[in-house]
C-alpha cells in the first residue's frame, strides 16, 4: 500500500499552498474565534478531502484558484458539520484531541460551527463559485438527511442492507463525492465530466464507509479486543446487518435483545461480535467492500494518463486497506 506522501506527490506543492490560503478563509477579527480556528487547522488528519479534490482537478488539467476556494469550501463546510456533531453526540474528543465543545461549551461550539458555515457561503458569493457552492450544499442536504434518516431507523433497530447503504451513501459517499465533483469543476469540466466524477467520489465513499464500519469488530485497543462502539451507540451497520439476516428466528431476538437492552455491558458487546465474526458478517462486508472498490477503479480507466490518475488508484487502495 502506498504512503499518503506518495500519493499526495503530484500534488505536493498545491498542498503545501493551500494551508495558508485555508488559514486566510477562516480569519476572523474576533480574537476567540481566531483562536479557536487556529486549534482546528493545528489538529487536522490526514486530509483526503483537500487531496480528492486538487487530484480530481490535476486529473483533467491545471490547478486554478477556484480548486483552492473549491478545497476550502469543502474543509469548512466538513469542520462545520463535525463541530456541530460533537455537540450533538456530546464527544469530548476527535481523533485523540479535545474536541471544541469539551474545550469552549456548547454554546461556543455551535456560534462556532455556524460561522465556519458562513464563510462557506461569503467565500462562495464573494469570488461568484456558484457551481462549486451548489455540488457542496447539495453535499450538506444529504449529510443531514442520512444523519436524520440512520436516526429514525436506530428506533426500531429495523435497518436492512438497503437502507444502510442509503444511509452511508448520504451520509459519508456525498461528501467524497463532493471533493471529485468541486475538483472537476473547477478546472472548467463539463457537467457531464463533473457528474463523472461524482460518481467516482461516491463509489469510493461506500468503500470507505464499509472500512469505517469494519474497523470496530476488528482489534484496535490494548485489551486485544474489537471495540465495539457501534454496537455500544445501537448503529446497525453492514456487518451486524448480514449476520442478522442469516441467524435463526432465536438468535436475532437475543442479540436484537442484547444491543436495546445491555448494550452498556462490555461483555455482552463482546458476545455480539463474536456472534457477528461466526455469522460470515466480517467476511461479507469485506466482499462489498471490495465490490465497490473494484467498480471505483474500473471507473478511473477511462480518465487521462497522468500522475494524478495514478495516485487516485494508490488513494483507492488506501482506503481499503488503512488501519485507521
């Protein structure tokens, strides 16, 4: 598997310029603001948005100003939902940080959330991105209704395989989508080009969910043990899913019992992955996944030969097969 150095290759220098450019977007002349900004581009990941959207520029020519705006768009508008989810979820921490709310409060955090969600609109407005802004709201409409929709199902805990797919698709594939359609656009592609690559960002977005979901019945923690968070916050994913679908009527109802009832309890999690690993849950997740990730790159072959090409199939790779 390729390093995200190596990936990030052909599009080094344009990432290494766009953390200041960034930095200028979110400015504000309110001094907590400024700091609270700054604590957030200080902790940032691995930041495979900002990569999919100048590789999916770079793909189809060169990199303009409007890719920045378009790649700012996207990181303020995901900084947004996030500050806003932590809130919602009341999470003290995000990726082994404080998170906003534990650092500043709730009321902090959501004035917070709401002004980096301004810039998106200003920064949009102001340099007239009215494509860019269009494929990044419709991004966001469909983040809140999967956010909504995984909600209302977690009730009955009555999600089947269709419907968890239409939940990851809005909530995690429309913003992968987004950064490969924003990127598109804003080297001048046509809309049947942009809606190409939509496409390719979604398809890679399933896959990656798929991963997400997968991580928490593998080992990840000192105790040699999955770590069963899902299960813990009654998420119906894939894997749990599939191996409800094969149990006996008897078995279903028991672990159905097991994640309303005693979900809190570490050994009764337990008790569901391991039902979960002998059902072929692990498995068949696995060969979705894979389904997706063979049809993102059958998607890519038709693009131009590039660097840029190649180090979104690396990026495709990665994604299926990172540890974190």
């Amino acid at each position: 598997m390729a390093s995200l150095d190596s990936i990030k290759a052909p599009i080094a220098a344009e990432m290494k310029a766009f953390e200041p450019k960034f930095r200028a977007f979110m400015a504000s002349k309110v001094s907590l603001l400024d700091r609270i900004t700054h604590y957030i581009v200080k902790r940032k990941g691995k930041q495979l948005r900002p990569m999919l959207v100048f590789l999916s520029a770079k793909i189809h020519g060169e990199i303009t100003e409007s890719t920045y705006r378009g790649a700012s768009l996207i990181e303020l508008m995901h900084t947004a939902t996030l500050v806003h989810d932590d809130v919602v979820d009341d999470a003290n921490k995000r990726r082994g940080f404080f998170s906003i709310n534990a650092l500043w409060k709730n009321k902090i955090a959501v004035l917070v959330g709401d002004y980096l969600l301004s810039r998106v609109l200003l920064l949009a407005v102001e340099h007239e991105e009215h494509q860019l802004l269009k494929l990044v709201s419709v991004a966001v409409k469909s983040m809140s209704e999967g956010e909504l929709l995984q909600i209302e199902k977690a009730r009955k805990l009555d999600i089947d395989e269709s419907v968890y797919y239409d939940i990851i698709k809005q909530k995690t594939a429309s913003l992968i989508a987004s950064c490969c359609a924003v990127g598109a656009a804003s080297v001048g592609r046509n809309a049947e080009e942009v809606e190409y690559m939509r496409l390719f960002g979604e398809t890679l977005g399933m896959a990656f969910q798929i991963k997400d979901d997968l991580f928490d019945y593998q080992t990840v923690n000192k105790t040699g043990k999955p770590s069963g968070i899902d299960i813990k916050e009654q998420k119906m994913t894939l894997p749990l899913i599939y191996a409800l679908s094969q149990a006996s009527r008897s078995d279903k109802k028991r672990m159905i019992g097991i994640i309303k009832k005693h979900h809190d309890k570490p050994d009764r999690v337990q008790e569901v992955i391991a039902f979960v690993n002998q059902s072929g849950g692990i498995a068949y997740a696995e060969s979705k996944m894979n389904d997706y990730r063979d049809n993102a790159l059958k998607m890519l072959e038709d693009l131009p030969e590039n660097p840029s090409k190649q180090s979104l199939i690396q990026l495709v790779d990665y994604v299926i097969n990172r540890n974190v």
